[in-house]
C-alpha cells in the first residue's frame, strides 16, 4: 500500500497530526497498535487532570467544550480525542504493531506484523509513555508484598489501611501518593534526589499562564526568581525531606526534558504529616525497605512511579532519527518527524497543537 504520509500511534500527537493534514490536503494513515484512540489516556489513573487549562489545551481546529472544567479530567480528554477523531474522519488502523521503518528508493518502507506500506513521509507519534521503565531495585526480589509499576495502578481502592511506598516523585508519583493519602491508605515517597514542585495556580493564576509569560525572560532571570516566588507560595520544603536540584527549573526542562511537579494538593499533605517523605532506598527486606540514611520500615507495597521511554528506537534505527521533536532541518530533510516529544512548562498538549500545525506545513510544502 503506498500513501504520503504514515503516522505511527493514534494519541494526541497523532490525531492532531492527522488533522492538520487532511486540513492541508495530503493523503496519510495513521497506524496505532492499541484497539482505540488515545490508549494512555484510557489507563492512564482515575483521579488524574490536566494540570494545564482548558483554553491553552486544546488540539488545532477544535477547543474543548465550554461547559468542560477548567482542568480536565482525564475521561473528559479521552470523550473529547475520541470526538476529535470522529470530527475529521481520521480512521485510524487499529491492532497494527510497526516493526521497522527503513528508506527505499520511493522514501521509506514501514513493516507491520502482518502488512507493509511505502511512504514520502513518516510522523512518530506514539508518545513518551509507550514503556514502562522498571528499575533494577537492590533486592526487590525478597520484598513479599505487592509490587506494581504506576502504569497499572487505577485507584487507590485496594490500599485503603495499607502502608505503601511509592518508589519515585515525579507528577505521577506526587499524585498518586495523594490519591492514596485522601482515601485512607498510608504513602511514603521516596525521593533519590532534587525536585522542583511548583503549584497548579501561584496566586490564583494558572502556573501555565506564568510559564508563558515568563518563557521570553533570559533563563538564568527565571531559575534565579522562581525558588524565591515558590518559597513564599510552598513554604520551605527541605524540612520535609525535599530539596531543590541544582539546575534550575527552565534549565532542566531544557537540558533533561524533566518538568516540574505541578502540585495539587501533595505539599499540603506531606506538611500534615498524611504523606511522608524519605530518601533513596538502599535495599529492600521481606517486609519494607532500608534507605539511605539507615531507617528502617515496613509495607505492604509498593509502586513504582519511575517513568517511561518512548521506545521507538526499537523501529526507527538512529540514522533516521530526528534531533528532536517537532520540525527541524534534520527532520525535514530526512521526511521522518517526531510529535509530542517535548513537554515545556507551558504544556504538553499545547506545544503537541503547534508542532502538529508546523509538520504538516512543512509536509505539504515537501510534497
């Protein structure tokens, strides 16, 4: 089968993609492994919102409803991508698993399990959380309670009453923690080194708001003004256990693609004593875990809230991977582009609409 463009992962990235191009007017087929659009979003936990308003959310072409919440909620994002999808006929191929995407002579043959298809032009959107990471953790093996990745934790219904560790402070271990703390388990966070936590709203205005205003300032303006704005919004949080990395914010999104916390209500509960906070693990036991500083304690389980990789380097080979996400000139000189790689402060989903607009212009210039 021969078509212009092939989009891999049906996500975000991909439908907003494949809007912009049937907007441009170019042929594509957007393949997704999953069964249904927007697959991470679908098991992504119950309690989780967008931590970016509504207004600054949306994918081109078409707003979020205006009687949606100013966050939404994640089964409201997954009825409006699914609407999305049914809006601009995007159809995607369902249960189509890419194996490998190479060049041939007529631009790039990309194999499925069971089908092939040459294309001008390949768009990989199928998003950072394609993978579960799980650490090597010293011991783990002996540890006899329940072990589970925050992939597939849904809610916090089974650990009511239970002690559990959560194994990493990113968004989702931050959020997770008080998921659980607000329905009567136990959390304790382990947090291996710095993090940065800023609040959903500073004063009363959207944090994403203040990240746009502020993206224009010299970086250096900014690392230097947040700690002291947070300090006063956050209170000090070394106290708790939580320290700041030495990069600053800006610089370690730009440096390490690593956001921010975006707190809703997690620093409240650490400084009421329902979430606790403690450092690295140094190995776990049969009932609990050891950590850096020699404490000892016990759980019942724990979730590891260690992130994910996209994992398309198992079927794009480097030599056809662009620099980064979005349009480059390495990208658009190899026709192979990346969508929804690159989470800034002032949104995912956001800066997913902007890149999508840009790929396909530079697509349908290409031809």
């Amino acid at each position: 089968m021969d078509t212009t463009v092939v989009i891999v992962g049906a996500g975000p990235a991909g439908l907003a993609v494949g809007a912009c191009l049937k907007r441009a007017g170019v042929n594509f087929v957007i393949l997704e492994k999953a069964r249904e659009v927007a697959p991470a979003w679908r098991r992504h936990y119950r309690r989780l919102h967008l931590h970016t308003v509504k207004s600054f959310s949306s994918l081109p072409f078409q707003p979020f409803p205006r009687d949606y919440p100013r966050y939404v909620p994640r089964e409201l994002v997954v009825r409006y991508l699914d609407d999305y999808a049914q809006k601009f006929d995007l159809r995607p191929r369902f249960g189509v698993t890419v194996r490998s995407i190479r060049r041939d002579d007529s631009g790039f043959l990309v194999e499925a399990e069971s089908d092939s298809l040459t294309a001008r032009h390949v768009v990989i959107a199928s998003g950072n959380n394609a993978e579960p990471i799980v650490p090597k953790l010293a011991a783990i093996e002996d540890f006899r309670g329940e072990v589970l990745h925050s992939a597939d934790y849904t809610q916090a219904a089974p650990f009511v009453g239970r002690s559990v560790l959560i194994v990493g402070m990113g968004n989702t271990g931050a959020e997770i923690a008080l998921d659980l703390a607000e329905s009567g388990a136990k959390p304790t966070i382990s947090v291996r080194k710095g993090v940065h936590i800023v609040p959903r709203q500073l004063f009363g205005v959207p944090i994403q708001m203040v990240g746009i205003a502020s993206r224009p300032m010299p970086q250096a303006l900014n690392d230097w003004m947040f700690p002291i704005i947070l300090d006063f919004a956050l209170g000090k949080l070394d106290k708790y256990g939580i320290v700041r990395p030495r990069q600053g914010i800006l610089q370690q999104i730009d440096e390490v693609g690593r956001i921010p916390v975006i707190d809703v209500g997690t620093v409240d509960a650490i400084t009421k004593g329902a979430i606790k906070i403690a450092p690295d693990i140094a190995r776990f036991a049969e009932h609990g875990a050891e950590f850096t500083d020699g404490r000892r304690e016990n759980f019942d389980a724990v979730i590891l809230a260690t992130g994910y990789r996209p994992g398309y380097e198992k079927f794009v080979p480097a030599e056809l991977q662009p620099e980064r996400s979005g349009v480059n000139a390495r990208a658009s000189q190899l026709g192979l582009y990346l969508v929804g790689f690159y989470n800034p402060v002032t949104g995912l989903l956001r800066e997913i609409g902007r890149e999508a607009i840009a790929v396909a212009a530079d697509i349908a210039r290409r031809g």
